[in-house]
C-alpha cells in the first residue's frame, strides 16, 4: 500500500500502478461521491496532476484523465459542476506542501507510462495526441458494476448490467408518442452510444443511440423519443450519470475484442512478488470481470498467473 492523502469528501492513496481514490458518505459529500464509494484509477488512465489554489482556505489536487479513458467522464462530457469531480481532491490551505510532494510524486509515475506526455508539465506531440497526451483506445476505468436503474419524469430506466436496457413509461409523465411506442427494450448490442444530459439543468435527459439510427434531418425532441428518459425534477446526477457510464461501458465492451489484462513488467520470472500487492491486483481483476470489461477466460488465465507469482 502507499502514501495515504486525506482531503475534503475523499482520501486518495498512491499504489505502484494506480491511484485509488476512496470517497466519504457523509451527508454534506457529494452525493455522486457517496455512490462511487472507491475508484482505482490506473497511472496510464491519467493525462496529468495539477495544484492550484481553491475556495476559502484551501488548494486543490486535480488528476485529469484521459480522453476516453473514464466511462463516468466520457458520458459527463464536461457537464460535472466543479464540487462533483470526482478527480479533485480539496485540502485545507495549511497542507499546501504535502500537497505539492504528493502532486511532484504522482508527476514522476505517470510520467514513465506510454501516450501520457502531459503528465510531467511537457508535450511531445504524436499522431492523434491533443495537447501532448495520445487519447485511450479503450476505457482504463472500471464502471459503476452490477445492475442500474433510476426515475425519471417520464419513465423508469433499467439496466440488467450486462445487456439490456428498459425503458417503462409514467402514466403522468409520458407523452402520447411515448404512450404510443410503448415500454421500450434495447439489446446494448443494437447500440453505438449514449447523450446525458445534466439534470441540474431545465431540460436534462437520456438518451440511447441506436446503431442504425443514421443522422436525422429534423432533431426528435427528448419528451417524444422513445429511445429517450426526460429528467425533469427527477433522474438526479449521481443515479443517471452512473447509469449512462455503465450502459456506455457495456456498449464499447461489445464493439471491441477481448483484450488481456496486463501483468506488470517482471511479473514473470523474477521472483515471488509481494502478497499485498498481488492480492491488490487480483481484486482489480476483479473489478473488471464483473464490469464485464474483462471475459470469464481472460479472468481465470490472468489470476492464475497473478497467483503463481506469490
């Protein structure tokens, strides 16, 4: 285990090959915070680390992730008000030197990671990199796991988790086209994404795009898609934002062939490897079998070498 920084709603503690960030659940966290509990944030997922002053006494640590590397972010598309990123880590003005050795530390491991060349404050351009740092071909994050579901205005969203969506229309809520195309199944394969939009705004939704839905010359209005929750007063952000992440996970799962989980270099052949940390990287493994990002024969071939280091 590594050094451990506590800030205000979330603790964020240094592994070998990971940041993971720990979130309170008191009344006053964020409530989107409460229901992440913990994210394990691999060095490789992030673009670069930044401290700059905060609000009232304080400084923030702030990890950015890489483009496409977060299903949660990929689906916020920018739309998380400042207190609710669940990359910032706020700390009290008086810590600003722990701060910045924490911050100088993380610099220097993701630094040594491929593709991340914002990491130490420089840019080395390469094909297809934004501001220095090359975009994820996959999502490093593992997403909010296991059934979803929340209320909207109109409806009811369900996700199975896996491979299917459902869509139960309100009787006060629904328009008559809804009322109409009735309750509505989506197999996640017959999906290439999803649109949320933020509940904290007037006319906040979901959306699900079909595969062959095509571009369409006259914008259907959220209130008359089927393919479409509207929020209103409901589907707050902490439910559907995690519900839109799980189904976009599900969806790129799908669309792309089993990929290995990797064994960190010296893995093999170099000696019994230390319990903790193997034990660590089985319960990621984990993780990601049961976000479906990782298949049952990926699993027990990638555990059992994990296991034949000890």
């Amino acid at each position: 285990m590594g050094d451990v920084l506590a800030g205000i709603h979330a603790a964020w503690e240094l592994e070998s090959d990971a940041l993971v960030i720990r979130f309170d659940r008191g009344i006053r966290t964020p409530k989107l915070f409460g229901a992440l509990r913990e994210r394990r944030v691999p060095h490789e997922a992030l673009a670069s680390v930044t401290l700059t002053p905060g609000k009232r006494g304080t400084v923030v640590l702030h990890a950015v992730p890489r483009p496409g590397a977060d299903p949660l972010m990929e689906a916020a598309a920018g739309q998380l008000k400042e207190g609710s990123d669940p990359y910032r880590l706020v700390l009290p003005a008086e810590r600003e030197t722990l701060a910045e050795h924490y911050r100088d530390e993380l610099r220097a491991l993701l630094a040594s990671h491929p593709g991340v060349a914002g990491a130490a404050g420089y840019d080395a351009p390469e094909d297809g990199a934004v501001g220095g740092v090359v975009p994820a071909d996959r999502f490093l994050v593992a997403p909010p796991s296991g059934p979803q579901s929340f209320k909207g205005y109109d409806g009811k969203a369900s996700f199975d988790g896996t491979s299917e969506v459902a869509f139960r229309w309100s009787w006060t809520g629904a328009s008559s086209e809804k009322w109409k195309a009735g309750d509505q199944v989506f197999s996640v394969r017959d999906l290439c994404g999803v649109e949320w939009r933020s509940p904290d705004g007037v006319d906040g939704y979901l959306r699900l795009v079909p595969r062959d839905g095509g571009p369409r010359d006259v914008p259907v209005q959220p209130d008359q898609d089927p393919a479409c929750v509207v929020f209103g007063r409901y589907g707050p952000v902490y439910e559907s934002l995690t519900f839109a992440a799980a189904v976009l996970a599900a969806i790129r799962n799908k669309d792309r062939a089993p990929v290995p989980v990797a064994v960190p270099a010296g893995g093999r052949g170099a000696g019994p490897r230390d319990p903790g940390a193997v034990a660590e990287r089985i319960r990621h493994l984990g993780e990601l079998h049961r976000a479906g990002l990782v298949t049952d024969a990926e699993f027990s071939a990638k555990k059992a070498e994990l296991l034949a280091e000890l």
